[in-house]
C-alpha cells in the first residue's frame, strides 16, 4: 500500500475516533509544544512532504498525533489532531517520527522514512526544531535516522 495513502488513513482513524470518543483523546489531557523544521534530502529541501509525530504511548489513554507538511523551502510546522484538533504543536516526550511524500506529489521520498520507529526524536517544553535530512537510499548506507 502506498505509505501517504496510508498515512492519510491513520490521520482519518484518529480524527474519526477523536470525534468518537473526544474524552477519551483530548489534546488538553497532555502537555505539548512548538515543533518547526525543514526536511531535505541529501541537503536539498523537499516540498511537499508529510511529517507526523506519534508520541510513545505510556498509559492507557492515546495521545494526540501532529502534523505537518513542508513549504517551497522544506520546511514544516506542527499540528496536533485531537481534542479540539487543529492546535499547534506535539505531545511532549519521546515521538515516532514519520515522513511520507503524498500521492501524486513530486517529491522523492524513501519508503523507509514511513515506516515505524524510521526516527525518534524527543519533544521538550518550550520551542522544538528538527530539521530532518533524508537520503535517497537510507538502507544502502546502515546510517541510524534521526534518534535524539
């Protein structure tokens, strides 16, 4: 299955049960922050890619997934889908990371970069940057993607 396709129907999942069982998702429930950064590959910035950031699960409650998509100059801002959706911002603490070109978009991103644990980055109070930098064929070098 194509991986934007997927992620498109992981965020409709979430929206659907957010709007479902809104108390039992609220965004309001975590702690979150400001997550911005530019994606490029091999250096150059990629337009038109999708970024989410699934926090890690540590109880019994589900956290709200963020979103972004990148701009001309790669660069992406997060939104936090849940609760009242459509807030900026991550979950603070540890996140799966995921970076997907959506069908039909132009970009050239590798499957890989969908894919679960691909990244990890932790998301602190305050102003978070990642910046991202991908590469045409991650699983040819052995290089560990983004673990911060």
């Amino acid at each position: 299955m194509n991986t934007a396709v997927h992620l498109l129907d992981r965020m409709l999942v979430v929206t659907v049960c957010c709007a479902a069982f809104g108390a039992g998702c609220s965004a309001e429930k975590f702690k979150t922050a400001e997550v911005r950064g530019t994606v490029t590959l091999e250096g150059t910035p990629v337009e038109g890619v999708s970024v989410e950031f699934e926090p890690v699960r540590t109880g019994a409650e589900i956290p709200p997934t963020a979103y972004g998509s990148t701009d001309a100059e790669g660069k992406y801002r997060l939104t936090r889908v849940g609760g009242k959706g459509g807030r900026p911002g991550a979950v603070v603490g540890m996140n799966i990371v995921r970076v997907s070109a959506p069908e039909g978009s132009s970009a050239k991103v590798h499957p890989h970069y969908a894919d679960e644990g691909a990244f990890q980055y932790e998301v602190k109070a305050g102003p978070n940057i990642f910046d991202i930098d991908l590469m045409k064929n991650p699983l040819a070098t052995g290089r560990k993607a983004g673990r911060e």
